[in-house]
C-alpha cells in the first residue's frame, strides 16, 4: 500500500513538472534589457523594457530598442531596430506586435525585410512570422529578389521556413535577366532553386512571347517546362503543343503530344506527338505521328491549297556549306539548274531539258557576282572533279540510299572548304528528311515512298523507295523521283530509272507509257510538257463514238508530249519508231498491259485525313489584347535599383508601374507613398487589450510534382 502511494506521488511530481516545464516554454522570457520596470496603462500593469532589449520564445529571438510587455496575456509590443532571428531566419522592421499564445509576430514598417539562409531578401509592409512553425504569411504586396537576382512578388504570399519554400498568390509577377512571367500563383523552392507556377501563365522573352496553364523553372540548370494548352509566338513561328522544355543553357527543347509549329515565313507546319529541337544549328526532329504540311495561298481567291506528308521520322536541320561533305555538296551544286523561260515549248527538245541524260557536261550553277574570276574557275573545277561520283546517287537503290541518308545526318563534321571563300563557306543550307512510309496528299496530287529528302542548295525534293505519284486519273511509279523548284516554284519532275506511267481510261482500261526516264515540266502549276527518254512502250485504247474499239502499240527511244489545259496537243517520237494498230476483239489478254504493271489504286491517300485527322490551329488560346507584359509594381516600390537594371524590364516600365502600384494600393486603401507612423517612445501606446487573436491564414497549398517529391 505504501509503495502505490509513493508511486503515485511520484507519477503527480512528474506530471506536475512537465505541466510547468509546458507552462514555461510557452512563455515568453526576456534574457537582456538595460532597464526593466513596470508600467500601468488604463489599469494594466506592463512591463517597460528599455533596450537594446532580447526576448526568447520556441528558439526565436525578438530583439527590439523598447517594449511594453504584458506577462498576463503573453504579448509584447516592441519598436526601434526590431527583429526576430530564428535559426535559417532573420526578420527586421519597425514595430513588433508579438502575441506568445498563438506564437505570432505582427512586423509592420515603411520596409519589413526577411532574409533566409541563402540570402533570398523578401520585402514588404506587412508580415506576420509563426515561431513556432517557422511560417511567415505577408499581404498588400510584396517583393522578393533572390541570391542571383530573379525578381519574384506578389499581393500576398507564404514563407516556409523548414520547407525552403515561398509560395506567391496574386499578380504574380517573376523575373530573370531574359524572361518574364506572370501567373495567378507560384511556388519557389529556395532549396533547389526551382519555381512552379500555375494559372493563366504568360510568358515573354527576348524571342518571343508565351502562354500556358502550368510550368516549373529549374534556375539551377536554367531549364524551363510548360505544360496544358501551351502557346508559343516568335517572329517566324507560332507554337501550340501540351509539354515543352527548354535548356537554356544548351539551346535545346523538346516538346510532347499535340504538337503544331506554324513557320509563316516557309509557309510550313509542322505536326506530331514529340519533337526535339537545337537552335544552335538549327535541327529537329520529330518521331511520334509527324506530318509535314506546305501551304499556298491564293493571291487573286485568297484560298489555301496545302500539301501534307507523312512519315515515321521527320529530320530538319540547316548548315553551312563550309561544314557539308564535299561530296554532297558537289553532288547538290551540280544539280542547280535555272528553268529557261524563254524558250518556247516547241523550241525546247527532249535532250535539251534532261540533263541527267547528258552526261558529257557539268552542270555549272550561278556564281555570284562577288566572286573574283579566279574564284569562279576554282568552284568549276571543283565540280568537275566530283561530278563522276555524284552520277551514281541517280540510279542507287533505296539500301544503298538509306546508307546515304545515315551518313549525311552528319553533316556538321568539320567539312573541307576546297573554295576557301568566306562568303561561299557561310551560306546556310536547309535540309528536309523524311524517313519510311511516307505519304502525300494534295489537292491535284499524291504520292507514297520509303523515304524523301530536299535541300535549299538545289532546291529539289527527292523521293526513294520505288516512289509512287498519283496526279488525277493518272499513276507514275519510278525508282526516284525528283521535284525541282525555283523560288519556291515547281518547274519539273524527274522520274528516274523504271519509270511507269498508267493513266485510267475505265475500270478495264488503261493507258500505259513505260521508259527509262520520265520528265515533267511545269509552268504555272500546270504540266506543258512531258518527256520520256530510253527505251520508251506506249499502249493506247482508242475510242470511237466513247467506245475504246482499238490499241495502239508505240515504241521509240524518245517520246515528246505536248500539253496544253492538261490534254496533250501533239506527241512526237524519235528514233527507232515502231507501230501497231490491233482491233479490241483481236486483243490478246498477255498484250493489254504492259510488263511490271500495277494498278495501286487501294494505296492512294483518298483524301488529307489519311494522312492527318490533326486540327490545324489558326488561333491563339486567347486574344492578344488581354496579355499585358509584367510591370513589377512591388518591386519597384522595395528594390527600385533592381527595377532600372535594363536586361530585367523594358524601357518606360517605371511608369507603368507605378500607376499599377497606385491602382493596387487603392484597393487596399494604402497611400504607397506615406510610410506607416514611427512610433516615438512618448506616443508608445500598447495594443487595445481583449481583442480577437490574428492567427495565420490557412495555406490551402497545391500538391505540385515538386511538393510531392519533397514531402514523399
């Protein structure tokens, strides 16, 4: 019995102890004052602590010149030099109202300053700092700059202090020496140097402009990623796409799913699901649904007709001639070629146009003005050497072609620079690939192949893989082919190697023209004349009255068709001339078509949905008018050195925002310009007793990818 009731009395002193240790850690204490006595205000006894003065409460130090401390409720009103230090945390402003019960600091000042570890500066008029869970809660506005200079404020905010967190609500407004944001909210992370921002984002940088839903900004490595209905304008370019990041640092972004880049200047666009890009030189690639889309608009209609192509890898790149393989780059000056429009159709013969079957002279491309004479014999020269290995790329299979491809994506080798010319060696060439299934729909055309290749050296696209093009009634098949332009304008068609021309008559009728070669020359987008050299077979059905009652059976060396409104006016043949005529009833079957034929009708893209069922955006998300570039009103008002940095802001900026910061401070009924009273110690009057506890607002905080990882 006596040990229970000395167990007892022991478990009671214990208790008791631990009540009164509770007790006293929730009080305040003072540790130094040069004065200390007590004063009675309206019937309250206080304590009047003349300074400089220290107060400790859960491991915070309040550190003030004088007080007026109420031990009964807890609270202590402070002025003159006050701060509160917490470990990581040092908070300064000019007066303190400190309530011990809810463990809150009430800092008010013309400037109320808090600096963290890592020396980020966060300043405004009003912020109130929990002790006791090491959070800070600021409004009607506020400043942040961290270590490096990136401006961060808001109307109001949260700083953490365990978290390394500062959370900004409100026009949000963030700068770095390049880009500027605005979002409804923001996160940074301090530890890890890392914002996340949600919200209406807006972004502007020094190439261009952005919208977006969401983004993060990894200062650390400066790599930004914007995420949901992401926008992007750029003098040549406009952007839509769900996922992109940028690393600024290497010049390079990668954006995923719902991909669409307009370039206005090339009248391109460019679909797909991931594309990886380099600025620096200029390359992509797109890998996941790519499309390809080229279109002209109508001058006289205004009406668009658009090409689309398709394929399982697109690859655009650019380089300069001083760092292409030689090779290659003879192989495409060899194939420059101007269209001659002076010459009438009739004067120009078959052997005049193709040159890929002359082979006795080089093809010499214009030579600029600026080059000196002996420049010009240097760069003939140089092709002559090497036209002999470029023949060989004409009549190559699609392995071998392939092989090709693979080598030239390497084209930024350290090129020779036989010419040595500065001009010649800086011009910058355009290359297009596009790797396997490919296919092409336009309005008056279509086409499939393994794969197609096009540069700006000789403006000419190239298709591989026994291609195949669809123009009207009419189907071509050849081992190549070849579209080349000038100016941006197709004047002819090259169809090289096993070249098979059908053209429907019915569904039993075909006409049929095989050759060696085939070339169409266009003007105006229409076909004037068509060539076929080497070898050339022709079957014709010939009607009577719209009945096919005959075939007629041609072959030659050359065949010259002359078109005019696309049905052909005259057609020549030359050398080596043979002809029959055969009535339809005494057609043998082995004799109505000819070798190799192929009617592929099943594999031609119907319609531009079977390439793409991808809507072409034409819009921003939003009209322009309702984007407004960020002013940084708070910062100017707490940091204005900051402000006049030039990279930071543009020019004028101080105006506007100083009208911004004058409509904000309305709302809050604020004068921005009248600093709060300096409380002398004779005006020193203590906080109105009995009123309501003004604890923190509660941080509804977002579950961002980044808490998340913190916190898990």
């Amino acid at each position: 019995m006596r040990k229970r009731r000395l167990f007892f009395f022991i478990f009671l002193l214990l208790s008791g102890f631990e009540v009164y240790a509770q007790r006293e850690e929730d009080k305040v204490h003072l540790l130094s004052a040069e004065l200390a006595e007590f004063y009675e205000y309206f019937g309250v006894k206080y304590r009047r602590v003349i300074g400089p003065a220290r107060f400790l409460h859960n491991n915070t130090f309040i550190l003030c010149d004088t007080a007026l401390w109420n031990t009964t409720t807890n609270e202590i009103d402070a002025i003159g030099h006050v701060e509160v230090i917490q470990k990581g945390t040092r908070l300064t402003g000019e007066t303190i109202h400190y309530i011990g019960d809810i463990n809150v600091a009430e800092v008010r000042g013309r400037v109320v300053e808090l600096i963290d570890k890592d020396q980020n500066r966060l300043r405004t008029q009003h912020l109130n700092f929990n002790t006791k869970d090491s959070i800070g809660y600021f409004f009607n506005g506020g400043s942040m700059v961290d270590n490096e200079g990136t401006i961060l404020e808001s109307r109001r905010g949260y700083y953490y202090s365990k978290e390394k967190l500062f959370s900004f609500y409100e026009h949000v407004e963030m700068g770095t020496d390049t880009v500027r944001i605005k979002a409804d909210s923001l996160y940074y992370h301090s530890d890890i140097n890392l914002a996340e921002f949600w919200g209406n984002v807006q972004g502007w940088h020094t190439d261009g402009f952005l919208t977006a839903e969401e983004g993060t900004y990894d200062r650390e490595n400066e790599i930004f990623n914007f995420i949901r209905n992401v926008y992007i304008q750029t003098d040549e370019q406009e952007v839509w796409t769900d996922d992109v990041t940028y690393d600024r640092n290497k010049n390079t972004a990668r954006l995923i799913k719902n991909i669409q880049i307009k370039d206005t200047t090339q009248q391109a666009i460019i679909l797909g699901d991931r594309l990886d890009y380099r600025k620096e030189p200029v390359w992509a690639e797109v890998t996941e649904n790519p499309v390809f889309a080229a279109y002209e608009i109508d001058k006289k209609s205004g009406s668009r007709d658009t090409l689309f192509v398709r394929a399982d890898t697109l690859r655009f790149f650019s380089a300069k001639y001083g760092t292409i393989d030689s090779l290659e780059l003879a192989r495409a000056l060899a194939r420059q070629e101007i269209p001659d429009w002076s010459k009438s159709s009739e004067q120009t013969s078959a052997t005049d146009t193709l040159t890929e079957a002359t082979k006795d002279s080089v093809a010499i491309p214009p030579v600029p003005d600026s080059l000196t004479l002996a420049r010009r014999e240097r760069l003939e020269n140089y092709l002559k050497d090497t036209r002999k290995a470029s023949d060989s790329l004409y009549r190559a299979d699609s392995l071998s072609v392939a092989d090709h491809l693979n080598s030239v994506d390497s084209l930024f080798l350290a090129g020779t620079t036989q010419l040595n010319d500065s001009l010649f060696i800086n011009t910058e060439a355009r290359f297009l690939y596009a790797y396997k299934n490919v296919r092409a729909f336009r309005q008056d055309m279509q086409a499939i192949c393994d794969s197609m290749v096009y540069n700006s050296i000789d403006s000419m696209l190239r298709q591989y893989g026994r291609p195949v093009l669809w123009n009207e009634e009419n189907q071509i098949v050849a081992d190549s082919i070849q579209f080349r332009f000038s100016r941006d304008s197709l004047y002819r068609v090259d169809f090289m190697s096993g070249s098979f021309l059908i053209s429907q008559e019915d569904s039993l009728f075909f006409h049929q023209i095989k050759g060696d070669e085939m070339t169409a020359h266009i003007k105006n987008n229409d076909i004037y004349r068509f060539d076929v050299l080497g070898n050339v077979k022709a079957l014709f059905y010939i009607p009577e009255d719209s009945i096919i009652t005959s075939l007629n059976i041609k072959e030659a060396s050359e065949m010259n068709v002359l078109l005019n409104n696309r049905r052909a006016e005259r057609i020549t043949y030359k050398k080596s001339i043979k002809s029959d005529m055969i009535p339809l009833f005494d057609l043998k079957k082995d004799q109505e078509r000819l070798s190799d034929f192929n009617w592929r009708s099943a594999d031609r893209p119907k319609d531009r949905y079977a390439i793409t069922n991808r809507i072409l955006f034409t819009k921003p998300p939003r009209p322009f008018d309702t984007y407004r570039e960020p002013v940084f009103p708070y910062t100017l008002k707490y940091f204005p050195k900051v402000v006049e940095i030039p990279p930071t802001l543009r020019s004028g900026v101080t105006t506007d925002a100083v009208k911004e910061l004058l409509s904000r401070e309305r709302e809050n009924n604020i004068n921005p310009f009248t600093p709060p009273e300096t409380f002398q110690e004779r005006h020193f009057v203590p906080s109105q007793q009995g009123r309501e506890p003004n604890p923190i607002p509660k941080d509804v905080q977002r579950p961002t990818r980044t808490l998340r990882k913190k916190l898990y």
